[in-house]
C-alpha cells in the first residue's frame, strides 16, 4: 500500500474521456437527476452544455447554484440523489454525474472565470459562527445579496468537516482551499483561530444585524465499553489528526474500525492506504441495510478492508474486543492496536448555550439563526449547502431584502 | 456570468442573434415557432410555403441516419418536401406569429414552378407580415421537377425567378443553394443579378444512407422502394463550410445565410468566421430540440469574450483570407510529429496507420510498446496526430527541405 493519502483516488476525466461520458447521457425530457438534487444541482443542463462543448456554460451552471460545487462533484453521495432515477441505467449504467461535475468544475478553476458576483452593498453585516460547507454556503449566497459577512471559525483554517473529516484522497485540501479563496474573493472575511462560546455569541448578537449559527456535529461519541480504553479513537477524531498530519501519522500493525457508516469506511479506507497491514471493519447493521454510500463502502472493499457486518462489540478488555451476531449464535474475538469507533456525532451547539436537540427551524431566536447539520434533515455536504442558501434566505427576508 | 451583445444586422434586418430555424419540419406550424421563440433563438425560417394548388403528400417512414460506433446521427436523410398545411393556414400562422413576436425575426420560405407562383407567394407572405423571404431553388426531393434542386442547378431560372419575387415584394429577400452542383458562385451571381440580396447555403445533399442488406432496397423503405434525397447533420459541415469560403471568395462581402451541420456554439463559430452573417439549423433540433440553443448562444457569448469582441459582425469573414488556393501553399517544410512517451498508451495505433496508410516512418518498439519516427521516412503528414487517441503526438521540429529558402522560426505552424 504505497499510495499516495493526498492523491485523488478517483482518476479525473480529460477533454477526450469527458465527451465520451457526456456522450452516454441520453439528454432525456424532464430529466429525473435534476429533480433530485438536494441543493437543487441542474446537472441535465450542465451536461448538455459539456455535450455541445460549452464548458464555460456549464461551469455557470453549477457555480451558479453551488459556492461549494467543486467539493459536491467529489464528495456527494450522487447515487442516493442525482444518479438515482438516471434513464441511462435503463441500458448500462448511470451517467457519472460527480465526475462530470468534478471536470467542469476543474476547468473553471483552471480558465481563471470569475462566475459569482458581489451583490450592491445593502450595508447590514452578518457575523458567521462555524466556516463548514453550510457556513461557506451561506456566506457566499449573503455576499451575492450585498451583505458584509464576517466568518468565526475555531480552526486556523476554514472548511470545517471538509477539512477535518473528509480524507484528502476524497477531497484535496487544495480544493477546499480554492472554494473558501473564491468565498473570500466576493468579501467574506474569516476570523480564523476564535472559538465562539455564550459570552461571545452574546457581543455578536449585539454587533451584527444578524447571527447565523453553523458549527455543525462535530463532537465525537464513543461507546461507554471503550471509555477510557487507551486503544480506542473516535472515527472524526481520528479523521481530522490523519488530516492535521497529512498523514504521517504512527501506524498501528492492525486496527478495527467499528461503525458502518461512511466516517467509518474513510477511517478504514485512510489505514489501508496509509499501510496498515490489517484493517477489520466490523458493523452492526448487515450489508442489505448498510448506511454508508455504495461508493465509499467499495472504495474500502477494493483497498483490501475486510467487513464484518452483522457484528456489534458486547465486551471489550484492552486490545481484546468481543463481538456479538446480532442475530446468528455467532461470536467474533478480534485483538487489535487501535479501535476506530465511527458511531454518530453530536452536535457542537451545546457550548454556545444553544439547545443541543436538533433544531426544527432555521430561525433560531431574535437575529439569530442556524444551518448545517445541526438542523434537521439529511448530514451530507449537499444538504449542508442548500441549508446555507435557506439561511441565507431566511436572513435576507428578516434584514428586509426582497 | 457572461453577457455579450449577439446581435447582427443582416440585409438590413436586426437580429437579437444569429440563431435561426432553417426552413425544414422543425417550423412548420405557430406553436412550434412560438416555442422555439420562447427558447431563444433569433428568427425563423418558416417551412416552405408553395403555391395553393400544389399538394403535398407525404411517404411514411421519411428519415433515416447514418450512424458510426456510438455516435446516432452522424448524417441524416429525410424525405419531406414543403409545408403540408394549406396556403391559408400557413399564412395565418405568418401572421400570428408576427403579431405576437414583433421582435423575433419571421422569414418566409417560398417555392413555385412558374414566375407566376413565385410573384403571388412573395406578394402574399409580405402581406401576411414576414421580415423577409427566402427563395428555396434547392429542395432536393421534391415530386415536381419543376421546383427544387433541378431549378437550382439554372442560373437563368434562378434569375428569372428572383426577378419575380421582386416584382411581388420589396422585402429582403436571400436565394437558398443547392449543394448538388459543382461550382455555386455562378447560380448565385445570377440570383443577385435577379435582386437577391443575399444568399443562404447549403441545403441538403442529394444522398441514400444506407441499404437494407437482406431486402436489398435502400432506406427509408416505402412498400418495398426508396428515393435518393436529402442529407443533412453534422456530416455535411464540411461541404457546407466550403461553398460558403467558395461564395465569399467568388462574391466578395456577398451577405451569407450558413447553414449545414451546426449543432455547437464552435460550428457557428465557424461558419461565422468564414462569412456567413446568421446561422440555420435543423438536424440538431430535430434530434435535440430547440433548448440547443441556449449553449449555442452561450458558447457563442464566453467565445466573443476570450477573443475580445463585442460585436460578431467582428467575426464575420475573419477566416475568409486565411484560405487561399492551394498552388499557394508553402512547400518548403516539414513538421514532424512529436512523441509524448508519458502520454502515450502503447496501443500502436500510429504504428499502423503510418505503415498502411502513410510512409512506414515509425519504428515500433515491441519492448516497450512505443513509438518513434525516422525522420528519413517521415514527411510530416501528421496522420499518427488524427489517430492517437490520447493526443498524445504533437507538432514537433521543423525542417526546411532540401534546397528551400527561409527558416523554420518564420513558420506559422
């Protein structure tokens, strides 16, 4: 396992490549993959453009929609929502509509375009609280409308989970560099480094027109039985040091990750190709009812990550874990060096004196608002994006734009 | 987002753009030219309107394409002749569509056999408020002899018939060519002598697609028979570009109608930079609908904007001076192609085509499965670029022949 964790494990299309697979969609009438797109992505329009060769077009499409498009082409889980009702798999197969999306997005990067514009200045300020895909979004749709918007992220860097929890062979950092450049680029300004706590979100209630709450889930959870057990890791926490490190992390000789969804094939994805010679990833629930996305659960497959399902950890003793089948009289006894526990997050809002149960509107109370995962509905990047534009439209609405 | 300014003037009628329906079955009533207006395009050239009494009765099946591997419609043949609606109706829809898109360009197509018919179909689709005729002397599938591409081929006729339409109207009107001819310039001379004030090319190839092998009958099959007609779509682009360089070259600044094979913002581009002034299309809006042209017009825009224009008229005719005959090439030198061993695959596709269709300049390394060129061999002809299917062969070293004056650097390659 010598591969590269920064490299982009997915090959990009070229100029030849692409029109072949943009040659594959049928181009069909009321196109099913544009009406199932979280973030309401338009791909039947931006791949017919890539089809009559107007790539510029196409860039317009998506970054028109999207501050965060070039992330999407590489993280969304596109079979769950675009590539769903797509007719081609009526022949073969679905159009790749997130690779399609990634060349597009490549090229607009690469010719320089300039596609989102600065709205005229309505002279109201908006102060940002978490620089996540939601907050990111948010910030670019405010900027559009005039706002002046002020980023508070914890880390020295913006991008939150795109950073800290998506590995780079998902997701460059380079990338998310290049949308949060574009994002500045319109005017946000980030205040990196500033932990927002009560106190703080107080003076900003007081010093900005409005408030927009979007820290996101990211405090780990760990099982009761692994507390305090020195081998054992939450999945993001251990996402985001491989992250901070760039990978060159100390590698245990064996890990189990425990968790089915799709921080926990990252994090076995991750060992594996940073050469951990045995990775077990064992999960409660069975193949047939798998959370995470078919696509990352055959990435971790295709890097040799072995997968237990059906398995739940019933006692654990130091580097001896014990599994139990959840419905076969079945027992699992695996002795590892590290535990990745990948089994849910919670919400980081708590520390703001925010209630921390999911909050059901997005205007939370006076001038302050939330987005993100920490709102109801789906925890994936392409929802965190259309939350960020709901927000920024509640806002809009509430500083009396139109 | 870009926003570029695709007006043109052509025979002194004002465009919002380029984009037109050329005169075929995709205008062939108001509500489907109300809908292509609504989608954007410029103008339309209604389905061509005949003389009342002459009726249209139409074959079944009507089309076919010609295909290659995975590309549907690579050409396409159909066999429809003008507008099956009535002379009224088709005049009601003339001026419903006027009435209702004063802005949007209306083009009237008309075809008689005699001088009569052509003067009364001027007469009355100006009355019925078209923007401006089109004279269609190029119908290749037409069951009368007396109109079409036959009479397209007579510069004299053409004249006459021109001449004609004057006397019926004063609107501007353009003579639709036939490409089923030799040389076009003299057939077009003779329309702008007959008061054409401009042309509009190519309409379709006369053609047969393919043959059903087992029944022996070419296709489409009507009860066991076919019919040579009309062939159209990208695979006529070619021909088409060429008779329009030929037009401007024989007829300088003749004002150009384009149209043949034009499905992206680059063919327009195209057929723009070699003269012709507004765009018609058809096969592509048969097979894609009208919604091509909104990456047709927004191509078009980013393309205005990376060359630093802000008028296509700009455009128009840039390319003309850049083909010259060809006793006027340079012969002086060789360019030989150059390897990208990172890029190249190893497929050996190069290999081949320079053997058996070419000089035999490239040595083939079994080894390591790559090419290289004996410049003694090579003459530069750059098949091996147009085969390799990563692009992974380039221009590379220029050489003077033997005995030539100049030097490479002065070359534009």
């Amino acid at each position: 396992m010598t591969q590269d964790y920064k490299k982009e494990l997915k090959p990009a299309y070229t100029m030849l490549t692409i029109m072949e697979e943009a040659g594959r969609c049928l181009l069909c009438y009321d196109a099913p993959c544009s009406k199932s797109c979280p973030a309401g992505t338009d791909p039947a329009r931006f791949i017919r453009s890539v089809r009559f060769r107007n790539f510029k077009g196409a860039a317009e499409t998506i970054r028109g929609n999207n501050a965060l498009g070039a992330v999407c082409a590489r993280v969304c889980p596109t079979e769950n929502y675009c590539q769903l009702g797509c007719s081609r798999s009526g022949i073969d197969k679905p159009i790749d509509i997130g690779g399609i999306q990634r060349f597009v997005t490549d090229f607009e990067e690469k010719t320089g375009m300039k596609i989102l514009e600065k709205g005229p200045a309505t002279g109201k300020k908006v102060a940002i609280v978490g620089g996540g895909p939601a907050g990111l979004q948010a910030a670019a749709s405010l900027l559009q409308k005039g706002y002046e918007v002020d980023i508070y992220e914890k880390n020295e860097k913006p991008g939150g989970f795109l950073r800290n929890g998506i590995p780079e062979y998902r997701l460059p950092n380079h990338i998310v560099d290049v949308e949060v450049e574009r994002i500045a680029g319109l005017g946000a300004k980030f205040c990196c480094g500033t932990e927002v706590d009560g106190a703080k979100l107080e003076e900003l209630k007081k010093d900005y027109d409005a408030v927009l709450v979007a820290v996101g889930i990211g405090e780990a959870q760990i099982l009761d039985m692994f507390k305090d057990n020195p081998y054992a890791c939450p999945g993001i926490t251990f996402l985001a040091e491989v992250a901070k490190k760039g990978g060159e992390i100390d590698l245990p000789d064996n890990a189990v990750v425990i968790g089915g969804g799709d921080t926990a094939m990252d994090a076995a994805t991750t060992l594996k190709i940073l050469g951990v010679q045995n990775v077990t990833c064992v999960t409660r629930k069975e193949l047939a009812d798998f959370r995470a996305s078919r696509e990352e659960l055959e990435t971790a497959r295709a890097n040799n990550v072995t997968i237990i399902d059906g398995y739940a950890p019933v006692e654990v003793d130091g580097k001896e874990v014990k599994f139990k089948h959840r419905r076969l009289k079945s027992e699992l006894e695996i002795e590892a060096d590290l535990f990745v526990l990948a089994v849910g997050q919670k919400s980081s809002a708590g520390k703001l004196g925010l209630d921390t149960a999911s909050f059901e509107d997005i205007h939370a109370d006076g001038n302050v608002f939330v987005a993100g995962d920490i709102v109801q509905g789906d925890k994936t990047v392409v929802a965190a994006v259309q939350k960020g534009k709901d927000a920024a439209e509640a806002i809009d609405k509430f500083l009396g734009g139109k | 987002m870009v926003k570029k300014d695709l007006s043109v003037e052509f025979l002194g009628v004002h465009f919002e753009n380029p984009f037109c329906l050329s005169s075929s079955p995709v205008g062939n009533c108001y509500e489907m030219c109300a809908k292509c207006y609504d989608a954007g395009w410029g103008g339309i050239v209604f389905k061509t309107i005949g003389p009342a009494d002459f009726l249209i009765d139409e074959v079944s099946p009507r089309f076919d394409a010609l295909t290659k591997e995975g590309t549907p419609f690579v050409g396409f043949k159909n066999m429809e002749q003008i507008a099956e609606h009535s002379l009224e109706e088709n005049l009601a829809d003339l001026r419903k569509l006027k009435e209702n898109y004063p802005d949007k360009v209306l083009i009237a197509s008309i075809m008689g056999p005699t001088e009569k018919d052509w003067e009364e179909l001027a007469r009355l689709v100006t009355e019925a408020g078209a923007d401006m005729i089109e004279m269609n002397l190029s119908c290749p599938q037409m069951t009368s002899h007396a109109m079409g591409s036959d009479v397209g081929t007579n510069p004299e006729l053409c004249k006459k018939f021109c001449q004609a339409v004057k006397r019926g109207s004063s609107l501007p009107m353009m003579a639709k060519m036939t490409p089923n001819i030799t040389d076009m310039v003299p057939v077009a001379q003779a329309c702008l002598e007959g008061g054409a004030d401009g042309i509009a090319a190519i309409n379709t190839i006369k053609s047969i697609c393919n043959v059903d092998l087992n029944r022996k009958i070419g296709l489409p099959i009507i009860n066991g028979k076919s019919s040579v007609s009309g062939y159209s779509g990208k695979a006529v682009k070619p021909v088409a570009l060429r008779f329009v360089q030929q037009l401007r070259d024989g007829i300088p600044g003749v004002p150009i109608s384009g149209i043949g094979g034009i499905e992206t913002w680059e063919d327009a581009a195209e057929f723009l930079l070699l003269g012709a002034t507004t765009l018609q299309i058809t096969t592509a809006v048969m097979q894609y609908g009208y919604r091509i042209v909104e990456d047709l017009k927004n191509g078009l825009e980013h393309y205005m904007e990376e060359q630093g224009v802000d008028s296509l008229m700009d455009l128009v005719g840039a390319a003309n001076g850049n083909m010259i005959p060809a006793e006027n090439l340079d012969r002086d030198y060789v360019v030989y192609p150059e390897f990208d061993n990172d890029k190249c695959i190893g497929c050996g596709r190069c290999y081949i085509s320079c053997f058996d269709g070419a000089h035999q300049a490239i040595t083939w390394d079994d080894e390591k499965r790559r090419p290289s060129c004996d410049h003694d061999k090579c003459v530069g002809c750059h098949l091996c670029v147009l085969v390799c299917p990563v692009r992974a062969i380039g221009k590379g070293e220029i050489v003077m022949k033997p005995g030539r004056k100049g030097s490479p650097e002065e070359k534009a390659v």
